[in-house]
C-alpha cells in the first residue's frame, strides 16, 4: 500500500509535466502547420503588424514594382459562420392545394429560425486569375471563379455534411448571404484547426459580403532568387511601404504567434511545476515516515554489519524502482490528460488547437522528471537512514520525534516573504519572460516551502482549535485523533502542505479572477450609460479575428422611434500600443468611436482634461490613453505620440487620459475616422444604444431583438447585466485549463493524506490492538481515524485559504501597479469552498485507512512489532 500510494505521486507528477508539455507542443505545432498551409510557396507577406489593420489598395501594385518580385497577390480575410438549415437539408413547406396561388396559410411558408451552427469559417477573397500561393489540392469540383462561389476545406464541410453543389447560408460582416460551394479542397500538411474551416472566394464578391471596398489585408509575394534575394528584396519593401506595415516571411509570422503564447505557456509550466512540486512532498513525506518505521529494521540491519552508504543506496534504489514505475503509468496518463486538456484549450479556452502531436522531448522531460523527483524526494530520508545508529534496534522510535528548533520557524518566515517578493515581480512585470516566470515559480516554491518549515509551530494550537467540535461529538475517538494529529507536527503540517498548495492555488488563482471581475463590474455600472450592446456572438477582442457587424445595421436600429442614440464601436488588437518614438510597448486595443454619438453613452472618467475637451480633441485627430499604458510610457496630456499602421502613419497629441482596467489600461481611444485612415479599418464591432427614456427601454430592446434574429444570427442584444455576465464568462474560460490543471494537484495532495494515514496506521496497530482489547468497537477506530484526517484536512484548507490569499494579494499588487483601479478582492465564496473541500477531501482520505484499522484483528495487533 505504501508502495502504491507513493507511486501515486509520482503518476500524477509525470502525467501532469507530459499533459502540459503534449498541450504546448501541439499548439505550437498547429500554428506551425496553419502557417505551413496558408503561405505555401510565399516567400514574403506583407501585412499590418501580426496582421492588424488594412493595407492601402496601392500597396499590391507598389510591391508588384518592387524590383526583384516574381509575383504579388493581394487578398482579403474574414471569418462567416454558418447558419442552419442548409437549403438541401430543410425546404420551406409547400403552401396547401386549397390556397391561392401567391397566398400562404398562417403558420407555413415560414423559414425555420436561423442560428449560427458549427465552428467558424475563415475566408479569404482573392482574384480567380491569381496565382495560388497556400498549399492545397481541390479534392472535388473546382475552384471559384465569379460571383457568389466559394471552395471550402474538405474536413471542415464533411463535419457539417455539406457537398459540392450545395447552397449554404452564412453570416458574413455585412449580414447573411447564401452561397453556391463549387469545390472542395484539402490542405497538403494535413492541417487541423481545432475543427474551425477555411475557404476561398472571388475577390469582388468577398469585398461586398466582408465589408472591404478598397485595400487589402495580406499581399504574399515570390521572388525570383534565394534567401539572399528575399532579404534584399524586404529591405525596399520596409524602405518604401508605410512605416506600419511590416514585411516578414512565413517564419517569422508564425515566431510572432510562438511569441504570443509564451506567456501562456509559461503560464502552464507554472502550474505544471506547482503540480509536481505537490508530487515531490508526497515522496519526501511517504520515504520520511517509512524511515521512521523500518528504524529497528535499519539498526538491525547496521548491527549486522551494513555500513551508512548500503543503507542509504538501498533507500534511493527503491525510490528509483517506484520513480521507474510511475514514470510507466505517469506516461499513459498523461496522455488521457493531454487530450483533456486539448479539448478544454478547444471548447472551452476557444483557441484553435488541432489534434494531439506527440514530440519525443515532452517524452525525455516526463521521464526525467519522474525519475529524477522520486530520487530526489528520498535524498533527505535516505541520508537519515544512513545516519541511524545500531543502538537503534533496541530504542525503535524512541527519542526520534524532537521538538523543531526556533531557526527552523525563522528560516520559513525568511522564505515566505522572499516568495511573496518573487510573486509581486510576477505580477508587476510589463512582460512575462522566461527569467520573470521563474522568479515567480520559484517565489511560489519558496512560500509553499516556507509554510512547510513554520507550519509544525502552529500545529498543535491548530490542532487545538478545529479539533473541539470533535471531542465534544465523538468524546474518546476525537481525544485520540487530536493526539495523534499533534504527536508528529512535523509529518501533520507535511500532509497538511501538500493539501495547502493544491487549495492555496484556487484561492490565489480566484483572487485575481475576483478582483478584476469585481473592478470590470465596477467600470460598467460606472462609466456604461447605454441600455444595450449588439456585438457578434462570442465577441472578444484580442482573441484572434473577430466576426463583424453590417455597416447598414447602425442604420436600421437609428430609425426605430425608442432609440436615442445608436453609437458605433470598433476595436483592433495590436501587438505593440503606439507610444514614444522607438520605444516598444505592450500589446492592448485600439478602440474607435465617433464622439459626438459616444458620448452620451460613456462617462468613463477622464484625466488632464474635461470630457468635453477630450471629445473635441478626438475630432481633431487627436487620441486618449488608458492609464496603465501612460504609466508604462511616461506619455502626459498634450504629448505627441507616433501612430504608424499599415494605411498610413499620422502624428498627433494625447487628448487625455482614461482610467480603465479594460485590457490592463492598455488602450489608446480614437475617432473612427483616425482608426479608417491609419489602420484601415472600417467595420464596426459594437453597437452601442440608449433609450430615449428609462419607460421606452423594454419597447427598444424588443424592437431590437426582432430585427438582429431576423437578418443577424450571428449577432446578439446584450443589457448591461447580461454583458457584465459576458465578460465574466470568458474570464472563466481563460481560467479553465489552469483551474483544469490545478485539479490534479489537489488529487495529487488527496493521496498524501491517505498515505499518511494508512502509515500512521501501521505505526499504531499496537495501540489500537489495545484500544480494540479495551473494548472500542470497529466504528469508534474508525471514527478516530477519520477524525484525524478530517482536522488535517482542515488545516491544509484553512492554511490554503491564508497563503492562497497571500499569494493572491502579492500578484494582484504587482498587477494593480500597471493596471491602476485593480483593487484586491478576496473570493469569499471561493474560501468557502476550499474550507469545504478540505473537509470532505479529509473524510474520502481516511475511508482505505479507516477500514484497515478497523479490520485489524486484536491478537495479531497486540503481538506487532
């Protein structure tokens, strides 16, 4: 049973560092292949900074002129979603013989409900006499060559039972539109999006539907010579083109996507870590307490003549054989984890990810690290074993358990506040780098380490406290649980750790969950004058390619007699926020707007100026900044600041400064006309709408309603509640892989506690052979037991819920210094929760034990050496 329970850990710590690193590999891989896939032969794209914005329409013929280009091929890119039915799949019914012609019954005759189905669709609209750059092969029908035709990827139309000559029904930027699918294709790499499809159609007819007159968004290019010839060549490009639009290869646009997620996947690592560090205190602790129990066994085996170093190798050599073990079971389940973990990265995070890839480095890793921590966890036991004395054959435990030393509190102190500095430079930093995530993982370790060397002080107070409910209940078994949880404080506060860490996680990871939803909440009922938001379905910016809003919308909802105000809102995530000249800043959103319209629907506060000067300001060109970007740049109102996007490069002033924790205080506020005409973009991604008064509101939002489910399924009418509940949903499923990940550390600590208790068991089976010959019956043993898993469980939620608390507060503090507003808010619902969980963790913990020591027969017990 040690033996298992000990591997148990082990298993998890392996599954969990090869589920993270499967999941790492294979999203790089994805982004790997979409690149390999889409740019094919291209040697060049030139495009908006990570293809943000519009290139002018000149800037295909200018390339076309660059010397040394073979060809240029301009295209524009959008992402439909497909509504159901299809025309070959639900007709409308046929009017009745009876009715006349022209005439239908009430009730028939009506198209079914429309709704957006399946994943979405990216498109790309491209001239039909252009060269073809992606590497495809159309697999049936033929490519598009006018009007509305459109060729889609094989995978993507068999997922959704569409055929070649079918006429499908799509919501595009500028409304629904029905289509005829004239071809299929299938790309070479075999690429896999995570189930979202790809699809290409005449340029003319993609221009109307995409809501893009002039410009284009990419233009690859071939050039006639080597690499040689291709850097040359960008070298004009970069000389000649707008300062915004950047020239790159294939490679060097899918490094910028490897760039984008390495926080999230320091982010893994960091939980990955948490996760084995939990499986390294289950070894420790297990090899510490087998020790303590083979102690005769070792001074035997020292009398008869076995030196320190035979001990100590005899120890490592049965951590390394379960280390070999786990490592083996480790694998197959991390496996199942990383194909779990893919599916919630899919589902529901909404980032592409294809299929598992396997890599054999993710593989090394696991085993190393199995291995390597088992061998590890079992130095200090090992080294402890080796130090036993003959004597000690005689003496048994006796005199083994001492009191620890005040340097040993002093110590942990020192280490919890060094972590909780590491975790405030997590928090605080611009950018999370390899040496930031480190300090910070490591500051975690060290506070998680630090509560492990003070914890045996508090113990036995603790101890103290939760078990009196206890002995008030359960009189004899609560006494004998209490003194068996404060006989080792040392090996308690140990168990009680491993709990802590996975508990302290959900606490710290709720904090800053928490507190950003709560300061989000909090900006809404503040500065949100608006009665409703109409946006794409699953809108997020910064998330990727966003579906957009039909220009003639605005329009149509201005007309109804309720609306007051109908204003538009478009947002584009750039990679790198205008700010200083030659300064690189963080990446944030640009948001756009026309003031006039806006302002009657915004009163988010303004500093360095009055809202009114602001506004006006905006209509002269000029621009505000969040707080966090003008803290990160030094930028002040009436400073001139660069703006540089693939349309064109404008210079002008900081109208004022917005408090906002919108995207971290990263944002730069415009005029639409500014955003058009430096960046190219010109559809609209909100809708933002006031009622003429407080009564016509339920009228406008109906009205509303009726006109976006009849033309626009793709599109929904959000209150200021239902969007506030929007927002928090994606913080959620931001949230969900780490919460997903933090789970196995918390099962991970759930077999520490058996563990413990199933050795605390052996080692009192003399005992409870004398409480069973005294006459305690099974259910009292039991019930002791149980009741000292229940307090240990105890302690490590409320040690969770303090240092989960703690860590929470430091990151969030390092956050709140670039993201002024942020205010910790500590998730009492979440503490709840923890305190809970502990219990019940607890009471499932000491079932296996409880059983064993209840089974115990009496005669052997009290014979037990």
């Amino acid at each position: 049973m040690r033996a298992v329970l000990t591997a148990a850990g082990i298993v998890l710590g392996v599954a969990m560092i090869l589920g993270v690193l499967l999941l790492s590999a294979t999203i790089q891989r994805t982004f790997s292949d979409l690149f390999d896939s889409v740019y094919g032969r291209a040697d060049l794209v030139v495009s908006g900074s990570q293809s943000s914005g519009t290139l002018r329409a000149e800037t295909l013929n200018e390339v076309r002129r660059t010397e040394g280009v073979e060809e240029a091929v301009g295209n524009v890119q959008a992402r439909f979603n497909l509504i159901e039915p299809t025309d070959r799949e639900q007709a409308a019914p046929q009017p009745a013989p009876d009715v006349p012609p022209g005439a239908v019954p009430p009730g028939e005759g009506k198209p079914p409900a429309a709704e957006v189905t399946g994943e979405p669709l990216n498109v790309v609209g491209q001239s039909s006499e252009a060269a073809d750059f992606a590497d495809t092969e159309t697999v049936a029908g033929r490519n598009p060559a006018r009007g509305r035709e459109i060729e889609l990827q094989q995978s993507w139309a068999e997922a959704n039972k569409i055929e070649v000559g079918d006429r499908i029904r799509l919501a595009t930027p500028s409304g629904t539109s029905r289509l005829d699918v004239v071809g299929l294709f299938a790309f070479t790499t075999g690429l896999d999006f995570g189930g979202e499809g790809f699809a290409t159609m005449p340029l003319s007819a993609a221009r109307k539907l995409m809501d893009k007159p002039r410009g284009y968004d990419e233009i690859q290019l071939t050039a006639g010579g080597g690499e040689e010839t291709i850097a040359e060549i960008r070298q004009r490009l970069e000389r000649g083109l707008e300062r915004g639009a950047k020239v790159n290869t294939p490679d060097q646009k899918a490094d910028e996507i490897e760039s984008q997620l390495q926080a999230f996947n320091v982010i893994l690592y960091f939980f990955a870590a948490m996760a084995l560090f939990v499986g390294g205190f289950l070894i420790f602790n297990a090899f510490n307490m087998t020790v303590l129990q083979r102690i005769r066994e070792i001074g035997m085996l020292r009398t008869l003549g076995a030196t320190r170093a035979m001990i100590v190798r005899s120890v490592l050599t049965e951590a390394a054989l379960l280390g070999i073990a786990g490592t083996v079971i480790g694998i197959g389940l991390g496996i199942a984890l990383a194909t779990g973990l893919i599916a919630i990265t899919r589902d529901v995070a909404n980032v592409p990810v294809g299929e598992l890839r396997f890599v054999w480095w993710a593989l090394a890793a696991a085993v190393v690290t199995g291995v390597g921590t088992s061998v590890v966890g079992a130095l200090w036991p090992a080294r402890r074993a080796g130090r036993t004395s003959p004597i000690r054959a005689v003496l048994g435990t006796e005199g083994l358990r001492s009191r620890p030393r005040p340097r040993r509190a002093v110590i942990g102190v020192a280490l919890i506040v060094t972590g909780l500095g590491g975790a405030f430079w997590l928090g605080a930093a611009d950018e999370t780098t390899p040496l930031v995530a480190a300090a910070g993982m490591f500051g975690t370790i060290a506070i998680f380490f630090g509560i492990a060397m003070a914890s045996p002080f508090v113990i036995a107070p603790m101890v103290r406290v939760l078990s009196w409910p206890l002995r008030r209940l359960f009189g004899v078994e609560g006494r004998l649980a209490a003194d068996a949880a404060r006989s080792d404080p040392g090996r308690t506060a140990a168990t009680a750790t491993g709990l802590m860490i996975g508990l302290a996680l959900v606490v710290a990871v709720n904090s800053i969950g928490a507190s950003f939803l709560s300061s989000i909440e909090e900006e809404f009922d503040r500065s949100f004058a608006r009665d409703l938001t109409v946006q794409p379905r699953g809108f997020s910016p910064g998330s990727g390619p966003q579906q957009t809003i039909d220009r003639d919308l605005r329009g149509k909802l201005a007309r109804i007699e309720e609306a007051a105000v109908v204003a538009r809102e478009r947002f584009l995530f750039v990679p790198n926020l205008p700010g200083p000249k030659g300064k690189r800043n963080s990446d944030g959103l640009l948001f756009a707007f026309d003031p006039e319209q806006y302002e009657p629907v915004d009163q988010t506060d303004v500093t360095g100026a009055s809202r009114e000067q602001a506004f006006e300001r905006l209509e002269r060109g000029q621009v505000t900044i969040g707080q966090g970007h003008a803290d990160e740049t030094g930028l002040e109102v009436g400073d001139r600041i660069e703006l540089d996007g693939p349309s064109g490069s404008r210079r002008t002033r900081v109208a004022g400064i917005v408090e906002t924790v919108v995207f971290g205080g990263q944002t730069i506020g415009m005029s639409l006309e500014t955003l058009r005409d430096v960046w190219g973009v010109s559809s609209d991604s909100e809708l933002a709408l006031k009622a003429t008064s407080e009564d016509a509101r339920p009228t406008l939002e109906r009205k509303v309603e009726r006109i976006v489910d009849r033309d626009y399924p793709n599109l929904t009418v959000l209150s200021n509640e239902e969007l506030k509940a929007d927002v928090e949903q994606q913080v959620s499923q931001q949230f969900a892989i780490f919460y997903a990940i933090v789970a196995v550390a918390v099962f991970a600590s759930l077999f520490g506690i058996v563990n413990t208790l199933s050795m605390s068991v052996i080692e009192r089976t003399r005992e409870i052979g004398v409480l069973r010959a005294l006459g305690a019956s099974r259910w009292q043993v039991r019930r002791q037991v149980a009741d000292e898993s229940l307090v240990i469980g105890l302690i490590g939620a409320l040690l969770g819920i303090v240092v989960g608390a703690g860590l929470g507060w430091a990151l969030l503090t390092g956050l709140a210094a670039g993201i002024p507003g942020v205010v910790y808010k500590p998730p009492i619902s979440t503490m709840a929760f923890v305190a809970l969980a502990g219990m019940i963790l607890g009471l499932i913990a000491s079932v296996l034990p409880a059983r064993r020591a209840a089974r115990l027969d009496v005669i052997r017990a009290l014979s037990y050496e």
